[in-house]
C-alpha cells in the first residue's frame, strides 16, 4: 500500500514538474517575443556593400490607372507601391508613389536584377523631389520590378517596408565560386547551373545580398543541394532542400568519338 502511495506521488509530482516545465517554456517564449534579440550578420556570411548603400526618393503618387501611369513614365518616373511585409495586397498600410526612372535604372543595371530585388534601402517619400519636407522615412525591400518585353523599359516597382521585426520571402541571387580550382571542371566536365536563385523567409536585419556556393571540391558527377547551401541559421528555406542547385557533368562524348573506340 505505501509502494503505492509512493507511486502515485511520483506520478503527481512528474505532473506537476512537466507543466511547470511548459508554463517555463510558454513565459520563455512570450519573452523572447517581446524582446527579441537583435539580429546581426554573422561572420563568414556575406553582407550588404556599403558603398552600394542608396536612399531612394519618392513623391505621393495621386491614384493609380492605366492613363496615371503612362503619365508618370513620360515624365521620367516610375509607378510604385509601398506595402506592409505581410498581406499588403490585401490592403494594409499601402502607399502609392511615384520614383524617378534615371535611379532605379541605374541601381538595378549596377547591382543586377536579382541583386537590387534582395538589398535593403531606404525610402524617402517627399511632398516632391526638391522638397525638404519628408513624408514617411522607412527601410524598404524592393519585391518586383516589372520591365516593358523587348525595350526592358522600366513600368513599375514594389516595395515591401522592412522594420526589424519584419520577416520577408526573398529570392537570394547565388554566387559561384572556385570554378578555377573544381576538380571535375579540370577534368573536362562542364558545369550546369540549374538554380540562380533560392528562396528564404529572412529577418530584415540580416537579409543576405547573396549566398556564395563553393564549387571548389566537386568532382565529376558531384551537385550542390540547396540543403547544402551555408546561410545564416535565422533564415527559413521555403523551398525543397533536396533539389540541386548546380552539378558538373562529364563532358559529352560525340557520336564519332564512339565509333572510334
């Protein structure tokens, strides 16, 4: 009887430590949410260039429509938008602006496509470009560009706003390197890039410019997964981690060189 007594007060007692374990974890939480930590770039990681940092100017754009738009291109300016990193299409905290075609042009033909689509920079909406008066000052991701087919005249911009808190879906460009030394591209294998970009759900403190991909130690017949791609651990792959990214492959043998062996 006392054996079992003793039981059941073990058994009480694991109850009472296991809910006081998860009231633990459940305060811990809520902590953390309401004090996050900081996020910074790692080391080993790569990070935003300085010298490419940029604040984009805009001005209130009135309305929107087909006739509007046309209308701020003449003029040298692109039709934009500034949503909220989430839902913004839906509605949310939506600003229509207008920015000048001359300095998109120019950061997105210095950086590159992909490469302006996953930098932050700040976004300075004016009462107009002379104007001293400032509107709303917020750190912005550009999520798309839209370019004319066949002139890749610039048509429009979106920009998500980008506080700290701020969880963002980008698509990071890829950067490979160390074709010089691969070793199976030094035995005559040709590489195959198959993914230019892969998508993460970022932190907007520490959104990679890009996600360098080390070919220097693949051999022929070798690929590089996007499991396998070294990011900064507070980034969430939104994709498969199982498909390549790039492989090297054995040169192609002619159908001549066949007959001839």
């Amino acid at each position: 009887m006392w054996a079992i007594r003793r039981s059941h007060h073990q058994i009480s007692r694991s109850i009472q430590l296991r809910s006081f374990s998860q009231s633990a974890a459940a305060v811990a939480v809520a902590a953390a949410i309401e004090n996050p930590k900081p996020l910074t770039y790692l080391p080993g990681f790569p990070r935003p260039d300085p010298k490419h940092d940029e604040t984009i100017i805009g001005i209130p754009r009135p309305s929107s429509g087909s006739n509007m738009s046309a209308k701020e291109r003449k003029a040298g300016r692109v039709p934009s938008i500034v949503f909220e990193q989430e839902k913004g299409e839906e509605g949310g905290n939506k600003r229509l602006i207008s920015v000048r075609t001359n300095q998109i042009r120019k950061l997105v033909n210095h950086l590159g496509r992909s490469f302006f689509l996953s930098r932050l920079f700040d976004l300075e909406v004016r009462a107009d470009f002379d104007s001293d008066e400032i509107l709303e000052k917020v750190r912005v991701l550009p999520r798309k560009i839209h370019l004319e087919a066949g002139t890749d005249a610039l048509l429009n911009v979106t920009f998500l706003r980008a506080p700290s808190h701020a969880l963002l879906k980008v698509d990071v460009p890829l950067l490979f390197r160390g074709e010089d030394v691969c070793p199976g591209l030094r035995k005559g294998a040709h590489f195959n890039t198959i993914k230019r970009t892969v998508k993460y759900l970022c932190p907007a403190d520490v959104v990679p410019p890009y996600i360098d991909v080390d070919l220097s130690e693949l051999d022929v017949g070798q690929k590089i997964l996007r499991r396998d791609l070294k990011v900064h651990p507070a980034l969430q792959l939104l994709q498969s981690g199982d498909e390549a990214v790039c492989i090297v492959k054995g040169a192609r043998v002619s159908e001549q060189q066949k007959r001839s062996k």
